[in-house]
C-alpha cells in the first residue's frame, strides 16, 4: 500500500514508532536509575555503619585505652555520624502531577500528556539548578544522589583510618 508521498507504508520501519511514547519510556528508565541509585548508595552507607559500629564495640573490649585506640574510635564514631547525616530524610521529587490533579490529564491528548510527563520526570531527575531565581532553585534527585556518593567516600575513607588505628595499635603492642 502506498502512502500520500507515494513511499509503501509497510516498508517504512518508523511508521509505527511513537516517538513521544519513546521519550517518555526512556526518561522512565532514567528516573527509576536515579531511584536504583538512591537505594543503593543507601545501602553501601548502612553496611559501613555497621562496621564502624563493630570498630566501636571491638575497641571497647580494650581494657587499656591507648591514644591510637581513642583515635580510631573518635574516627569511627565521626564516620556514623557523617553516615547519618548521609542518611537524613530528603525530599526527593516525584515526576507528575500531585494526586489530585491527575484528573486534568483526562481532558488532554496524549501526546501533550506524554510531553507534561517527560518535562516532569527530566524536573525531577535534575532539578531546576539552571535558575538564578533563588525562590525557583532546588536540587534535583541526581544532585542528592551525587551528594550521597561523597558521603559514602568520606564514611570509606574514615572507616578505613579507624581499622589502621586499630592495626597499627595491635602491631604496636606485639612489638
């Protein structure tokens, strides 16, 4: 069969393509990485808090508390704290309309409905950091992701010290 334009319509593979669709589909994907990502980094934080609580209660068995053992409690214990921080609730930002309002997208096409949802969901992955309006700024879930991330570097980074404290003191005391 052929078309307006004289092309055969069977052999052209982009006929049936829903390009606003496919937009939509794909910045789906990327939200949900975003989200896979705040899970994650949320884990890997739980895990070093718990082996920095571990350093806590294993240099608490020490009878003699040397200064190197003081300090990689203190290292320790900074790490939970910077851990927590890490963890803290933050608002995260959720693409579409509030849940009141879903009604309106009844009475709209859908392609300007697949449109409000891709702005929507591309808002919320990065934000509205552009802005100079300080009224309009907030930082998009990627940002908080990212910011995550250096708190999870900083928590390995002082966990790490904390066991060198610990080692160091252990090999010091067999000397």
């Amino acid at each position: 069969m052929t078309g307006p334009d004289g092309n055969n319509e069977q052999n052209d593979p982009n006929a049936d393509v829903d390009l606003s669709q496919l937009a939509l589909d794909e910045i789906r994907l990327r939200y949900q990485e975003e989200s896979d990502r705040r899970t994650a980094v949320e884990a890997k934080i739980g895990t070093v808090l718990t082996v920095d609580a571990i350093i806590v209660s294993i240099i608490g068995i020490f009878s003699n508390l040397t200064l190197l053992l003081l300090g990689a409690m203190g290292v320790a214990i900074f790490s939970v704290i910077n851990g927590i921080l890490a963890l803290r609730l933050r608002d995260y930002h959720t693409p579409g309309k509030d849940e009141d309002d879903y009604l309106q997208y009844i009475d709209n096409p859908p392609e300007q409905i697949r449109r409000e949802l891709v702005k929507s969901y591309l808002t919320s992955i990065v934000g509205n950091e552009e802005t100079d309006d300080p009224e309009l700024f907030f930082k998009g879930n990627r940002t908080k992701n990212d910011e995550k991330y250096k708190k999870l570097n900083q928590c390995l980074r002082l966990t790490g010290l904390s066991l060198f404290l610990v080692l160091l003191h252990s090999i010091l005391s067999i000397c």
